[in-house]
C-alpha cells in the first residue's frame, strides 16, 4: 500500500465520483480507477459500491 493511493482513496471518498477526483488530482480516470481496483485487491476488501450514472 503506497500513501498515494491513500491520498487518491480520501479524494474520492469526499467526492462520491472517482471521476471529479480524477479532475481534482489532475490524473486520468482510468488511472485512477485502476490504482483503486489496487488498492483494494492489496486489503482484500472492496471499497466502495460503483453505481452508473444515467445521463437523460
């Protein structure tokens, strides 16, 4: 476990959208959901519920 990855996990956690901390820590959001599919392999538990969001 890396503290970036920690400091990505706080970002996302106080938006609620790995897509604006993506914005936010000026990094892809295929990166960043990448380094969070890490993060949660390296505990063994899943860290957060992705939910779709419906564009009308």
């Amino acid at each position: 476990m890396e503290l970036l990855q920690l400091q990505y996990f706080v970002k996302v956690a106080r938006l609620g959208s790995i897509t604006k901390a993506a914005h936010e820590l000026h990094v892809s959001q295929p990166s960043l959901s990448q380094t969070m599919r890490r993060l949660e392999n390296e505990m063994g538990v899943k860290l957060f519920e992705k939910t779709a969001v419906i564009l009308k």
